[in-house]
C-alpha cells in the first residue's frame, strides 16, 4: 500500500519572485509563495484537495479576528513553485528522489495544478515559476508564516 501525498510549504509573504537565467519569470505582492511536490503515486484527487486548501487557507486577519482571510478573501496573488526536492530521503549522505514522480509527468500535473489554481481563483493572481529550470527564489516572508500541506495529512502535522 502507498501513500498518495501531494505535498505544499506554504509561506505568507509581502512580496517573492522567481528568477531563471537573470531573467523574472514569475513575481507576486503580497499573497503565498506555494513550493510544490508531487509524489510518483499522486492522482487528480490530491491536486484538487491541495488547490482547496490553498484557495481558503485562513492565514490573515480581519478588523475583529485573527485568522479570518483567505488569499482570495483578500485579493492577493500566489506563486506557485515546482520543487521535486521535497520528496528527498536521506541515503547516507546523499538525497534520494525516487519518491518524486518522473519529471515528464510531474510537468503535466504540475501544469494541471496551475490550471486549477487559475481556474478556481483569479488568472492574473497566480504566477509560476519554470519547471525543471534552476530557479533563484526570492522570498519576503510575512510573520514569518509557514505551513506544511500533505493530501494524506489533511488534518495537519
């Protein structure tokens, strides 16, 4: 038996970019910077769990309460970010990614999930970073505020 586990560092930020080769390919105010990971046994359900979960995570506060908002309660934007690294298991000394699924169909689901964010949210509010590129991650992170999404832990750490 195996696990499916689509898996997201979630981090509050006031502002983050993605740079590839000096060129910005992807860039937010403020909003989430989302580092994904998916799993070699993951299927649509966890991409639609984990796009939920994003969508209506309460990680701002309103006037009157604390943790009241949503990235969409609050009209911010959301970088999204392929890192097939969190799947990484120590053997010995060095990292094992065999859990991680093979880069041409993680690009697929990846590209599905992005579709998904966009669809259920705003187009123009979710950039990306460039799959499999060597990317340089700027982060500004807000609180600081990170949180850990698995779709086999729904409940939370």
């Amino acid at each position: 038996f195996k696990k499916k586990i689509m898996r997201a560092i979630i981090q509050r930020v006031t502002k983050a970019s993605v740079t590839v080769e000096g060129n910005v390919v992807g860039s937010i105010g403020k909003g989430m910077c989302v580092f994904i990971g998916i799993h070699q046994d993951d299927k649509e359900e966890d991409l639609k769990w984990l796009v939920k979960k994003l969508l209506n995570a309460r990680l701002w506060d309103s006037d009157s309460k604390k943790w009241a908002n949503s990235v969409q309660d609050m009209d911010y934007e959301l970088l999204l970010v392929s890192q097939f690294t969190l799947y990484g298991r120590w053997k010995g000394n060095k990292m094992d990614y065999s859990k991680a699924m093979v880069p041409d169909k993680a690009t697929v689901m990846f590209d599905e999930f992005v579709k998904n964010v966009r669809e259920d949210y705003k187009e123009d509010r979710v950039a990306t970073g460039e799959f499999g590129a060597y990317m340089d991650v700027d982060i500004a992170n807000d609180g600081p505020i990170t949180l850990i999404a698995d779709s086999n832990n729904r409940k939370g750490l």
